[in-house]
C-alpha cells in the first residue's frame, strides 16, 4: 500500500491562515477601493496610492483563491468526457492532468523566480515607492505551492489506484 506524503502546507492552522489572510486581502482590497471612490466623488480627493495598491491586492486575492481552489480541488476543469468514463478510466486520466498541471504550474514557478529575480536587480519601485518584487513574490510562492498540491493529488490519484483490486 502506498501512503501519500504528510501535509505539508495542509494541516488546519495552515488552511485557516492561509483563508484568513485571503479574507484579510479581500477587505483591505474593498476598503481601499471603496474608500478611493467615495473621496474622488464626494470631496475630489484622489489618493494616488490607491489605484496600483488595489491592483497589487487583486493579483494576490486571485492567486490566493486559486491557491485555495487547488488545495480543495475545486479549480476549473473540463470534464464533460470524464463524465464518461469508468472510476478507474477517471483516476488515470487524473493522474496525468495533475501531472500535467504540476509541470505546468513548476515551471511558471521557476520562471517568475527569475522574473523576481530580475525586479530586484533592478531595484524597481512601485505603490509607495516601495520594490516591486514584494508585490510580485506571490507568482512563484503561487505557483510553487499550487505545484506541490498537484503533486500531492497525483499522489493521492496513484494510491487510490493501487489500492483498487
């Protein structure tokens, strides 16, 4: 019988970190942006902060909910054909799409670690005048961890398989 790896990144208090920060960004994003609307309106007061801080909260926001979409498995996937076909027909076909999507996912990875990489030699700056590979550190943390939990569910994929008769 093969057991799948430990959860690593997985366990509870790691989830509800990684939802409650989720939800943190949601509200900073929604203050911000509501904030930034009522002052131009109302009193023609424009925070030039905002804008590109809003943008920044929506990269993370997105990456975060995918980042949770892959640890609950509920991403986009097309899978009218799989509906199709047999459990065992099913658990092999998720195999190699979690393959698939982990290849994919490891090698965004590494590219936006050289992306990083590269906005830090630059010393670019952004909102705040602060660098921009802070805000941009969530494309290979992202795409590394949605990297592993692919993994970890082709693993899953392969036990369970291995484990039927």
């Amino acid at each position: 019988m093969i057991d799948p790896p430990e959860r690593v990144l997985e366990g509870s208090a790691a989830e509800r970190t990684e939802d409650g920060f989720l939800v943190l960004l949601t509200i900073i994003l929604v203050v911000v942006a509501i904030a930034q609307i009522l002052l131009r309106n109302l009193f023609s007061i424009t925070l030039l902060w905002a804008e590109p801080v809003v943008r920044m909260l929506v990269l993370w926001t997105a990456f975060m909910g995918a980042l949770v979409a892959v640890r609950e498995n509920r991403h986009i996937r097309i899978d009218a054909l799989l509906r199709l076909l047999s459990a065992d027909q099913r658990r092999y076909v998720d195999i190699v799409v979690h393959l698939f999507n982990a290849s994919v996912c490891g090698l965004l990875a590494v590219i936006a670690v050289d992306f990083v990489h590269d906005e830090y030699t630059y010393d670019m700056r952004g909102a705040l005048d602060l660098p921009t590979w802070i805000f941009q550190l969530i494309f290979p943390l992202a795409f590394g961890v949605m990297s592993w939990r692919f993994l970890r569910q082709c693993w899953s994929s392969i036990a369970r398989t291995s484990l039927t008769p």
